[in-house]
C-alpha cells in the first residue's frame, strides 16, 4: 500500500510522457511559446493592415501629388467607418495626374503684370470676407500718402487707355 500512495507515475502511464506535458509547479514551456506566437502575429497582422490600408496616401505622397490630402482625408474616412468605396477612391485618386492649372494661370497673370507695368505681384489685391475689413482699407486707401497716389497715375498714364486704330493697307485700297 505504500507504494500506491506515493508520488509517482501512474501505473498504466507510459514510461516516457511528450515534452509538452509539464510537471506540477513547472512552467508550462507549450504555453508560453503559444503566448508570445499570438502576440506577434496580431502585431504583425495589425502592422500589414495599417500598411495596405495607406496604401494610397503614401502612393500619392511619393508622386508629390496635388490631391494628397484628399487621398488622405479618403483613408481616414475608410479606416474610421469601414467603408470601402473610401479607400478604393483614394486609391483611384492616388494613380491619377490631375492637370496642373495653377502655373498657367500664374504664368499668365505675371505677364499681364509686366505688360502693365507692374512689378511681379504688385497688381495682387486681397479681398477681405469681413465688409467692415473692406471699408477699413477704403479709408486707408484715403489717408495714403500722396506719393502713392503718383505712383498709380504714373502707372495709369504708361498704360493707353484706348488702342490706337491703324488703318489697313485693305482700306486704303478701298477693298473694304
């Protein structure tokens, strides 16, 4: 009876046990690993979303694209409501070249200003949204000191006011 009562393996019991079956009070090794397994794979499954997800912000970003952040904003609406149509416009919005019109239009404004004989930037005006701004800078405008006011007559005066008609060489022929 003694022997029935002491501590050890149990009679039908193999003699050798899997090294995944620990003993009382040892640290379950098996368990650990599983542990440690599971972490990573949920950091790394949440690194490869987060990753795919902006996809097209650094898609955009990496073309200097102007609709970067429309794209971005896209990615957040997606990420935030799980809608996908979000992150599928971003996407497309990302492969696209949107035209470029600001260089010509500034191009074309700064030409203008030269032929008026601006300096570049000079014939920029700001129009204030707040009215009471803009009668502000009217009275302003009225206490400017008369040099200022020289100079705009002086610009006035270098740009014709009314072109010149030239006769054609068809109307003096008398084809007209």
């Amino acid at each position: 009876m003694a022997d029935s009562t002491s501590a050890g393996a149990h009679p039908v019991a193999t003699s050798h046990l899997p090294s995944f079956i620990t003993a009382p009070g040892e640290t379950d090794v098996l368990m650990v690993t599983m542990v440690i397994i599971l972490v990573l794979s949920v950091v790394a499954f949440g690194v490869l979303f987060l990753r795919l997800h902006t996809l097209p912000e650094r898609i955009a970003h990496r073309g200097h694209k102007l609709q970067f952040e429309i794209v971005a904003v896209l990615g957040l609406l997606a990420l935030f409501t799980h809608m996908h149509i979000f992150w599928v416009m971003g996407l497309m919005l990302a492969l696209v070249d949107l035209p470029d019109f600001g260089t010509p239009l500034n191009r074309i404004a700064g030409s203008t200003e030269k032929m008026a004989g601006l300096k570049p930037g000079e014939g920029f005006v700001d129009v204030p949204s707040d009215p009471m701004l803009a009668a502000q800078s009217v009275e302003e405008a009225a206490a400017a000191p008369p040099d200022a006011d020289a100079r705009q007559a002086a610009a006035r005066a270098a740009v014709p006011a009314k072109p010149e008609i030239v006769p054609t060489r068809q109307k003096e022929l008398g084809h007209a």
